[in-house]
C-alpha cells in the first residue's frame, strides 16, 4: 500500500484471520481493495473537496455548462471538461468554454432566437455576425443582388433602382437607354417586385414619357413659349394676327415652324 502511496489497515488482527488488509487511496481519491493496492478513481467534476487542486468545484455549471470527466483514473488529472450545452457548441479542457452558435444554421427547437430559414424563404442570404452565445438575436437577412437591402432577424425590404443599377443580374434594368438619348431616368417604385417600371422622361422644352424604353419627344414650337425653346415662334405669328402651325412636332426637328 505505501508503495502506492496508500493507507493499509487490517480490519481483524486476529491470527487467523490473515490476507484481510486493505489499502485505501488517500484524498480526494477514491478506492479501496484487499490484500493488493487499490485502483484510485477521481471525478473531477464531482469532486469538491479542498485536497483536490484539479478539480473542476462548479467552472462549468457556473457558466451553465456541462462538466465530464473523461479519465476517472487517480494519475489522470486536469483533464475534465466543460461542454455547451444544445443548441450551442464549444468544449473546453479544465475552463469554461467559449459557446458559439450560427442561428442560420442553427434549426432546432431549443434556438428561439435561430432564423429557421426566414431569410432563404424570402429568397435572401443570411447570415451571423457574431456567433457567440452572448450575441443572440443578430442574424441578418440580406437581399440577393441585384437587389440591395438588409435586416437584423427579419426578412429585408428588398429594394432596386433601375435606374442606376447597372450589373448583369438586372435585366430589366435601363444601363443607359434613357442616358443615351438625352432623357432623363426615374423609377417610380424601387421594391424588388416592381421591376420594368422606370421611364424615360424628354428634357424641357420637348415633352413626352416612356415606360421601360426611349421616349418619342416632341415641341409644338407654334405654342411652346418656354425660355428653353429658342426655335419656337414665340408670338411672332400671332402678335401680327397670324396662324401658326409647326407640321412635325418631332424634337429634332426645329425651326419648322
């Protein structure tokens, strides 16, 4: 027993009462057996008694974790572990762990605070900035391009401006169509689900409006009197009692009148 460090009594010290001896671990081991030395045990995670420097005395339950220890043996020490509890994941050796979770991925019951496929029924990303189990709650829904828009544990308001947007994914978009002829571009309404609604509006003094291409732009130049038209008659028909008339109205075509 002192062999194995441990404490040896005989129960009966008659004469004929031999090969009773016992040897008993010493503290906080556990473990005793006759007439050999004894095989000392330790759970860690139960164990709470001050000679036992290693072991755990409440780390994990006071982080609300689970404690284990994976090697009872007397000689395996240290070696206890603390794990998450569900639905978080993380393990640590002889400390607390660091408990993480992905409440995108994440689609148990015990998350009530996962996304559970909010974003991808919406047709969006999702995605968790801070996995921590201290950072609940944050999963963010972003729209999928072309469309721009995000949102903190909820579907986003998907928005698009034809207009602007000039990347191969929109295919309803205007890229220039108005631009190129000298138009201005407006989208009325930007919501993803409204697409192919941006117009084509003729700068002043010309008039006219398109939806989703070119505008055909016109100037009667007999009844036009803006500033801006410096082709049009401007009265000098009509202050001389005069009719006008301007036989093509088309934009380009001025000076007609």
């Amino acid at each position: 027993c002192s062999s194995a460090g441990q404490a040896c009594a005989d129960p009966d010290t008659a004469a004929d009462s031999l090969r009773d001896w016992t040897c008993t671990c010493p503290l906080p081991s556990l473990g005793v057996a006759t007439a050999q030395a004894a095989a000392c045990v330790i759970d860690e995670c139960e164990e709470e008694s001050a000679n036992c420097t290693t072991c755990e005395k409440g780390a994990c339950a006071t982080a609300d974790q689970n404690c284990t220890d994976p090697h009872t043996a007397s000689d395996k020490l240290g070696d206890w572990v603390c794990q998450c509890p569900a639905p978080y994941a993380g393990d640590a050796v002889a400390q607390a762990a660091v408990c993480a979770i992905n409440e995108c991925t994440e689609g148990s019951a015990l998350c009530t605070s996962c996304s559970k496929g909010t974003c991808a029924a919406a047709g969006q990303t999702c995605d968790d900035p801070a996995q921590l189990r201290s950072s609940l709650g944050d999963w963010t829904c972003t729209c999928a391009p072309p469309a721009q828009g995000s949102a903190v544990a909820e579907v986003a308001d998907c928005t698009i401006d034809e207009c602007e947007e000039a990347r191969a994914e929109c295919t309803t978009c205007e890229k220039g169509t108005c631009s190129d002829a000298g138009q201005a571009c407006a989208d009325p309404n930007t919501t993803s689900t409204s697409v192919s609604d941006w117009t084509c509006t003729c700068p002043l003094p010309s008039l006219g409006e398109a939806t989703a291409q070119a505008a055909v732009c016109t100037i009667d130049e007999c009844t036009e009197t803006s500033v801006d038209c410096s082709s049009c008659s401007n009265g000098t028909c009509t202050n001389v009692g005069q009719a006008c008339a301007d036989p093509d109205t088309a934009a380009d075509s001025l000076s007609d009148w």
